[in-house]
C-alpha cells in the first residue's frame, strides 16, 4: 500500500533496529562471559575480543543451521530463562528462605524441563513454561516438605 521509497524506509528501520539489538545483545554477552570466567591477572584486551568473536560467531551458527525460526528460539531461550530463574525469583519475591543450592536445583529443574520439552515436542500442546516452572516449584515444594521432616 506504501510507493516503494517508503516501503524502503520501513525496512531499513526494521534491519537496524533488529541489528542495534543483536549487536548489543552480543557486545553484552561477551562482556558476561569474560567477567564471569576465572579472571586472569591482567585481562587484555585480545581476550575481549576473543569472547565477542566467540559468542557472534555461536550466534551465527545458531542462526544458520536452526531448524525453527528466530521467534521460536526467542520464545524457547524466554521460556527457559522463566523456569529457571524466574522461578528463583518468585521465590525470592514471596520472601521464602532458600539456600544456594535450592535455588541452583530449583533453577536446573526448570530449565531441564523446559529443554526435554520442547526436544520431546510436546510445546505444540502446551508451552513448555508451564510444565519448566511446575517442575521447578515441586521440586522447592518437595525439598521444603522434606527439610520440615528433619530432627532439629
């Protein structure tokens, strides 16, 4: 419906928008991936640059050879984020004690869950962020029940 000059000018603001996100979704990933690895005494620079080519270059295999779509990976990388940490955070919010390794099973339970899932294709009938934060609050349920049931 637009002339082709405009139609242009839509999409190249879709592109740039969708490129200014990957690249600071990749500068930022990189940036978490080095300050997160055993620190060196001296990080230099070349190791920087190193984990920004790494990560862009996992993320363009990703986008190459995925089977799905970029907003079926976007909606699965979400639902895994939900269950795993997301279910931490409600806890936390509910102001609910948990200890680090509650949080570290409760978060690998959801996220797990949510991987075996969607690889048994069972996300067609229901979201596999219901059954990941399900997993994820029995498992603090059941731990809670049990950790009750100790002798003091």
């Amino acid at each position: 419906m637009l002339p082709p000059l405009a139609v242009g000018f839509v999409l190249a603001g879709a592109f740039s928008s969708t490129l200014s996100t990957a690249d600071s979704q990749i500068l930022s990933c990189s940036a978490s991936l080095m300050r997160d690895l055993p620190e060196p005494p001296k990080q230099s620079l070349f190791q920087a640059k190193v984990g920004t080519v790494s990560v862009a270059f996992a993320a363009t295999l990703l986008a190459l050879f995925a089977e799905q779509n970029i907003f079926s990976l976007v909606a699965f990388a979400y639902a895994g984020l939900g269950a795993s940490i997301g279910s931490v955070l409600v806890l936390r919010l509910l102001n609910d004690s948990i200890s680090e390794w509650g949080a570290f099973l409760v978060a690998l339970v959801g996220g797990t869950t949510v991987i075996a899932w969607n690889m048994l294709g069972l996300n067609s009938y229901i979201n596999e962020s219901v059954p990941g934060f399900s997993a994820a609050l029995l498992v603090y349920l059941s731990f809670k029940g049990v950790s009750k049931l100790k002798p003091a």
